[in-house]
C-alpha cells in the first residue's frame, strides 16, 4: 500500500481555492480538491475540519499580488503610449476576471449560508491605501509622467486613469460576469478598438464631413 502524499496546509488552502472559485461550494468536492494534490478527502479535513471552515479559510484575502500596474513605476513617460496602455489592458483583465470570479463564489456561498457575516472584500478595505487606490495611482502618475514628456494631451491625469481602468473592469464584467455577448469578443480586438479611439477620438465635429472635409 502506497505513502500518503505529503502536502502542506498552504497546498490544500491553494487547490481549496481554485475548486470553490471554479465550481462554487455546493459543486466543489473534498474528493476535487485532493485529486488536485493526490490525496484522500480525509487528508484533506486535516487541514480544515469541515468543508465549511475549509472554505472560509481558503477564500480569505491572499497573498497573490494585488499590484498588476506596479510596472508603471519603472516607466519615466517618454514611452509610446499606445504599447503602455496595451499591457496595462492585458495586465489588468486576467488579474481582474480571476478577482472576480473569487468575489463572486463568496458572494453566493454567503447569500445560502446564514449567519456568516458579510461578504469580504479580496483585501482588507481598512488598509489605505487599498490595492485599487494603488493601481490607480500608478496609472495617474505614470500620465502625469508621459503628459510633462508630451507624450499624452490630458486635462486632467486622476479623471483619465479612473476612465480608463473604468472601461477595463467594465469589459471583464460584460464579458465575464453577465455575458453581455453572445460570442465572447478577443481581447487583442477590444484593446484595438479602445486604443483606437484613445489616439484617434471617435466623435466627428459638426463642421467636419465624413471625409475629414471642412463645410
């Protein structure tokens, strides 16, 4: 008869977490969860005595990195632009769309399970400044930075950095959370059509006809 698999706590709490963002804590199973690590569900309830403290103690806020836009930092705003706003588009919707699915598994677990408390955010709010104020703020300096090089003509850096992770959230929870599209749109093409208005506008002057003529 073989050894048990030899598994540490943060294994379990870690393939615990991906099972319940993934199937919800009706549909998640000990069985899942060990099969993620080669063990048995009574291994499993090792770690946690029920599969209710198992879940709330793998959905706690993790140490996963809550700074995707921390790149920013590196950048002195004498970059294209177009290829900053890209990564940032790229960085931000998986980091995003992972986030989300994890609030929405505690969401329904704690809507069918009385007596638990309120829903927890994926980081502690009472920390300031939180990672979205964070991220936020590596976006408006990294504008600050580029509008002083020329690079980007802004009125206002906060309002420009809020609108644009605005639309990024908002495509993560169009495509991800409502399914607001019948066929899910590529990311590359959402990116296109965001940059593209960026640098080039898409509201034509009342003056100006179809064909960039003056009246």
């Amino acid at each position: 008869m073989g050894r048990t698999a030899r598994v540490t706590r943060e294994q379990v709490l870690t393939a615990a977490r991906e099972e319940f963002v993934t199937r919800g804590f009706e549909g998640a199973t000990l069985s899942a969860i060990g099969a993620k690590l080669g063990i048995s569900p009574a291994a499993v309830l090792r770690h946690a005595p029920t599969k209710r403290e198992l879940f709330t103690a793998s959905m706690r806020p993790s140490a996963v990195d809550m700074e995707p836009l921390a790149f920013l930092e590196k950048l002195d705003g004498s970059e294209d632009p177009r290829a900053v706003l890209r990564r940032v588009g790229e960085t931000m919707v998986p980091f995003l769309e992972s986030r989300i699915r994890e609030v929405v598994a505690l969401w329904v677990y704690f809507k069918q399970v009385p007596g638990v408390g309120r829903v927890p955010l994926p980081f502690d709010p009472e920390v300031r400044p939180t990672p979205p104020q964070r991220n936020l703020r590596f976006l408006e300096t990294y504008f600050r930075r580029a509008v002083r090089h020329g690079r980007l003509r802004l009125e206002d850096p906060t309002a420009a950095a809020f609108a644009f992770l605005s639309t990024v959230h908002s495509f993560v929870f169009l495509q991800y959370v409502v399914q607001a599209l019948e066929k899910p749109m590529a990311l590359d093409d959402y990116l296109d059509t965001v940059l593209d208005v960026w640098t080039r506008g898409a509201i034509v002057s009342a003056n100006v006809s179809p064909r960039g003529r003056k009246r």
